[in-house]
C-alpha cells in the first residue's frame, strides 16, 4: 500500500469529509444552522474517528517495520494507546471518586460510573491485543508476568465495583459506595504502573521518546491522541445515559390521585 | 483525638460478641482444616506439599476471612446494632479500627490454630527463624483484615453480599496473598538471598496504606447507611 501522502485523500480526510456533508444536509432538512453538533462530544467522536483511521493506515502501511520484531510489532500502535487511555481513564476516576466524596454532587458519581465501565472496556482491549502480540514474540499468550497479572487484577477490581453497583438498590448509597470501592481499587493502578520496575520480569518498562525510533514515535502519538478523543466520546456518552437514568429514578411520575 | 479512647471499647466488644458465639471462631478453625486437607487430596504426590505449605497457610487463613468479616457485619444488622452504635456517641473510626483490630485478632487465632497443623500435615523443613514467622503472620493477618473490614461494610447491605465480598476483596488483597506466601515459603526453605525482608516491606507499605486510607472511607459509609 502506498505512504499516506501519497494518496489523493487520506482515509480520515475522506470520512470526515462525507460525515460533515451529511450532517450539513441534515441539518438543512431540519431548518438548523449548517454547522448544528445536537452534542459537543459527538465532535470528539468525529475527530476521534477520522485521525484513528489515518493512524491505523500508517501504522499498518507506512510505519517502518520493526527490527526484531518485524511485522508482528504493528499490533502496537493499538496496545500502547489502549495502555496509556486505561491508566488515563481510571486515573479519572479516581479524581471523580474523591470529588464526589467531598462534594457529594450527583454529576461526579455519574462520571464514576463511565468512566469506570469505558475503562474496563479500554483494559479488555489491552489484555486482547497484549495477548496477541505475546503469542508470536513470547511464544505463549499469558505468561505469570507481574505486569500481566496487575493488570488483570486491576480489572476484575473495577468489575467488582460495577458488580457493587448493580446490586445496591438505593440511590445515595449505590453512589457512596460505588466512590469507596473505586478508590480501593483504585490503589491497584499504582501496583500495575509500577509492576514492571519493582519487579524486571518479561514485560519491558516503560518506554520514552528517546528510547523509541522517531517513525514509530509519531504513528503511536496519532493513535494515542485519536483513542483520547474517542474516549472522551465515550465517556461522555456513557455519562449521558448515567445521567438520564439518575433523572428516571429521581422524578417518579405522580400517581393518578394527586394529578386530578 | 478522643476517638482512639474509644478504640479499646469497640474491641472488647467485638471480642465479646466472638466470645459469646465462640462455635463461629471454631466453625472458622475446622474450615480452614478442612481447605488444608482438600488441598493436601488434590495434589498429585505427597513430596509437593512441603513446598506449598507456605501458599496453602495463606489460602487457608484468606478464606476463613471471608466468612469471619462476612459475618462481623452480619451481626450488626440483626436488631438495627449498627444504628445504635452510630447514634451513640462512637465515632466511625472507632468503630472501624476496633472492627479491623478485632478482625485481626480473630485471623490471628486462627493462624496460631492452623500453623501447626500445616506443620504435622504438610511437612515443611523450616529452616528460617521461626520469630520472623511471627511478624509475617502478624502484617498477614493486619493486611487481609483492614480492607476486608471495609469491603466487608460495602458489601453486607447488597443483595448477594456473601458472594461480592470475595469478589471485592480478593483483587485488593492479592499483593497481600503474593508476599505472605512467598516470605512464608521462603522461610521454610531457607532464605538464601535475603529475601525475606522485602517481602515484609511490601506487606508494611501495604498495612500503612491501608489502615489510614480504608478509616477515612470507612466514615463516609456509615454516614450513608
């Protein structure tokens, strides 16, 4: 396949272009302005889309080939960014845990909720991808490496707190205890982050710009910042349903008697 | 700081409570037994149990923890006695530090009970000071037990809570599982490089966090329920 430049269009330019005429054309039928979001995040999501369909071609296409590992290295470009959007995601929840322990406002456990869940998906997709890519260059898939076990026990934590929630019934106790059990598992992060210094196992440690060739370096700051912005979409997204299901169990309808 | 006087109360209480029902710390103790002796049949020869006396002690005192914070929630249910001691001038953290002491003695028990019996059934050469078995089983038991408090106060009001409890704490307490096995089955081997000692750290670092963090949380669980 051919560099990226060299196209005549870049596969995100070309799908960003046709979503942004359909949604002028939509929004003409509808008689709103040309340029109407019915959301702000929905320009996350797009942007998000767009650059993550470019970064994945050059990933896939133009990146160079990896000296030891060859071709098998490209699953990278999504193990890396899904790696880093993980610890981000339940870095947040954990600010939004102690937020709403502190403040006790109904927004902050609704974004505990999200960004629980989209970091349990981001930490599924991690494990996945991980265990591709240690089939061919570890020669198995799982191996009882201290940063492999961390990060599964990171997330059978967090599905633990989502377990937690599923089974409280009222509603200011679901949102207390659903911020005390993210902290708690909150303190798994910090042995999953660290995993791979206070124990030198299989798993590499954490790599930096200068230890990474410069090529490889940019295709992964694509990908990484195109999964950041689709994240925030599904965040916000989750964040919208969290929201409309606290309105539901907030307002009962009136019964019959009282209205007439 | 008036709270820390009311500490050694919740203990005694909580002591009491285990006294009076003496046949739960007991039905705790052949629980335990019994995991040691369903582990002892599931192995395929005899020769490996020395080496995995040091991991099914701390699975056997894991487990019988489950039940026994299980049930130091479940009591106060019965009767509203929770509420009673809320709305008596206890503070939280009282209550949850005389809980987690209580919780640690109670395991404490139940090791000193089990210790030598992995010792008669499992065989192990200790080669390692004994004394130090002592200070592992003391952190052991303090790590297991602080969370376990907490968790076990998160749990008891949900639906299901027998089964969430397990599925809470063992994720958090597998730090806890990882270093007082390793450091007990490294001094039963012969602790050639020292090892030991970090493993007992990390089972420090892990008591510090947890008993001054799950305190705090602690108070804004009772606040809720």
């Amino acid at each position: 396949m051919p560099p990226i430049e060299s196209l005549p269009i870049s596969p995100g330019a070309a799908v960003g272009l046709v979503a942004l005429v359909a949604i002028v054309v939509a929004n003409q039928r509808a008689g709103r302005t040309p340029w109407a979001l019915p959301r702000w995040e929905h320009a996350f999501g797009l942007v998000g889309l767009c650059t993550i369909l470019n970064g994945q071609y050059m990933g896939l296409f133009e990146a160079p080939r990896e000296r030891m590992m060859g071709e098998v290295a490209r699953i990278l470009y999504v193990h890396v960014p899904s790696a880093w959007l993980t610890m981000v995601v339940f870095l947040f929840t954990f600010l939004f845990a102690v937020a709403f322990l502190f403040t006790g406002r109904k927004v902050f456990d609704q974004l505990v909720e999200a960004t629980i869940e989209v970091g349990v998906v981001l930490a599924i997709l991690l494990q996945c991808t991980g265990m591709l890519f240690a089939k061919p260059t570890w020669g198995m898939y799982w191996d009882w490496d201290p940063r492999l076990v961390s990060t599964a026990v990171m997330t059978l934590s967090f599905i633990g707190v989502l377990t937690l929630r599923s089974l409280v019934v009222d509603a200011d106790q679901r949102a207390t205890w659903t911020s005390v059990g993210a902290i708690l598992a909150s303190t798994s992060m910090a042995v999953t982050y660290y995993s791979v210094q206070w124990w030198r196992s299989v798993h590499q440690m954490q790599s930096s710009p200068d230890t990474v060739a410069k090529p490889i370096v940019l295709v992964l700051r694509i990908n990484a910042f195109a999964l950041l912005f689709l994240t925030v979409w599904f965040v916000a997204r989750r964040w919208r349903i969290a929201a409309a299901r606290a309105r539901e169990d907030e307002a009962p309808p009136l019964p019959e008697e009282v209205l007439a | 700081m008036s709270w820390l006087w009311q500490v050694p109360a919740v203990v005694a209480k909580e002591l009491l409570v285990e006294w009076r029902e003496r046949s739960r710390v007991s039905g705790l103790f052949f629980y335990s037994f019994a995991l040691l002796l369903m582990v002892a049949f599931a192995m395929p020869n005899t020769k490996m149990l020395a080496d995995i006396a040091g991991g099914a002690l701390w699975l056997g005192l894991l487990l019988a923890s489950t039940r026994s914070l299980d049930q130091s929630f479940k009591v106060e249910l019965e009767n509203g006695a929770l509420e009673g001691l809320v709305l008596w001038p206890v503070d939280p953290l009282a209550l949850y530090y005389g809980k987690a002491i209580a919780n640690t003695l109670v395991l404490l028990l139940v090791a000193a009970a089990i210790v030598p019996l992995v010792i008669v059934l499992y065989h192990p050469e200790i080669k390692g000071d004994p004394w130090q078995l002592v200070g592992i089983l003391v952190l052991g038991s303090a790590a297991l037990a602080a969370p376990g408090t907490l968790v076990a106060a998160l749990t008891v009001q949900a639906r299901g809570s027998s089964a969430l409890l397990p599925m809470l704490l063992f994720p958090l307490v597998v730090p806890v599982v990882l270093a007082s096995a390793r450091a007990t089955m490294l001094l039963f081997d012969g602790d050639l490089m020292g090892q030991v000692d970090d493993w007992m750290m990390l089972l420090l670092a892990f008591d510090l966090v947890h008993w001054s963090l799950d305190g705090l949380l602690f108070t804004r669980i009772v606040d809720e329920g």
